[in-house]
C-alpha cells in the first residue's frame, strides 16, 4: 500500500523544474527593455551626431559602429521571446494566458525586423548625412515591422490587464491599460518631436518588464 501511495509524488517532481523555467523566461522578458534602453542610450551619448530630440534609436544601427545596435536589436529580440515563452507558462490556464503572450512574442519578432531591415539616415546622423530623410525600401519594412511590434505590444498590454487583475493587482490591471494610450501617443507625437516617440517606445519596454516581473509566481485569485 505504500508503494502505491508514493508513485502520485514521482509524477509531482517535474513541477518545480517547470516553475524555474517559466521564472527564466520571465526574467528574460523582464530584463530586455531595461538593457535595449541602456545600451540604446549609451550609444546616443557617444555617437557623433546623434541627437535624442532629432534621432530615433533605430538610426544607431548606422555607421562604422552601427553593429552594436544591430546586435541590440537581435538580443532583444531573443530575450522578448523568451520572456513570451515563460509569460506563457506562468499564465498557463489563466485569462489571457494564450493571446498575451503570443502578441508579446509578435512584438520580440519586430525587433528581429529591425535589426534585418535598417532605419534610414537623416536628421544629420549619420554623420555627413543630409538634413531630409528619404524613404528607402529597407526603411520602410523597418517603419512597419516597428509600427505592427508595438500595436502588438499594445494590445498585449490590454490582454495582460486580466491576468493583473485575477490575482488582485487592480491598480496594475488599470495602468496596463493606461500606458498603451500613452504609448500610441509617442507614436502619434513624432511627427512634432522624435523624443516623444522614443519617450513612449521606452515606456512601453519598461512596463512589459514591470508587468513580467510582477505576474511572475504570483497564483491567481480562486
């Protein structure tokens, strides 16, 4: 009888593993906007020419020393998909368990986008570049890759806003659905000022990162 008693504990013992898979993917998710925005922005302080209130951070992947977002571009893309990967597992069952993680995985794709298809030069960067900026094919797949990853972003946002709030983060779930609002202002601002663009892409990678770190290993509410 003891025997049969003790097999349902051996079918347990994966459980933890899977835990500590699904808590690396999430830190994966948690942590790539923080480092594509530092590395991001290391750049703009150093690079000759670049400036934040003329200068989108895709155009770092321009010049002699352009690899170096390019790989910015690549990691962040890998570290946004793990961090869909572990979001997936952590919300295994959960409301928006299905569609926030994969609009999260949308959004790691675009950053492969990114990095494959080059922003044009303009605004004086790199340097020697001219004043005006002309839209190139290349340019354009970037543009679209970037508009399709945050509406994506987006969305997961509003998705994830469930999950907030089945394990009683009321004030995470509203603000999940608040900064999207304020992201596609960026967005919409950047005809008049690329710092608004940047300023609302940044707060979207930054809240991803907040929300992963705060859905997860927290149970939702039963």
């Amino acid at each position: 009888m003891t025997e049969i008693l003790d097999v349902p504990r051996l079918t347990d013992s994966p459980a933890p593993s899977a835990r500590s898979a699904a808590g690396w993917g999430a830190a994966c998710g948690a942590v790539a906007g923080p480092l594509f925005l530092a590395i991001g922005i290391t750049q703009g302080l150093t690079r000759e020419g670049f400036d934040f209130t003329r200068n989108a951070l895709s155009q770092l992947a321009l010049g002699e020393s352009g690899w170096i977002q390019t790989v910015n571009f690549v990691l962040a893309g890998v570290l946004l998909l793990a961090g869909a990967t572990g979001l997936r597992r952590v919300l295994r069952g959960a409301p928006g368990g299905t569609w926030g993680p994969a609009l999260v995985g949308v959004f790691g794709v675009s950053f492969w986008v990114a990095a494959a298809f080059q922003a044009d030069a303009g605004a004086g960067f790199p340097a020697g570049a001219p004043e005006e900026t002309v839209m190139s094919g290349h340019g354009t797949v970037h543009m679209l890759g970037g508009m399709v990853g945050y509406l994506a972003l987006c969305a997961a946002f509003v998705v994830l806003a469930r999950p907030l709030a089945a394990r009683g983060l009321r004030g995470w779930a509203v603000a999940s659905r608040v900064v999207p609002v304020l992201v596609l202002a960026g967005f919409l601002l950047s005809a008049v000022s690329v710092l608004a663009f940047t300023a609302g892409a940044g707060l979207g990678l930054l809240w991803l990162g907040a929300v992963a770190i705060r859905l997860n290993g927290l149970p939702a509410d039963r």
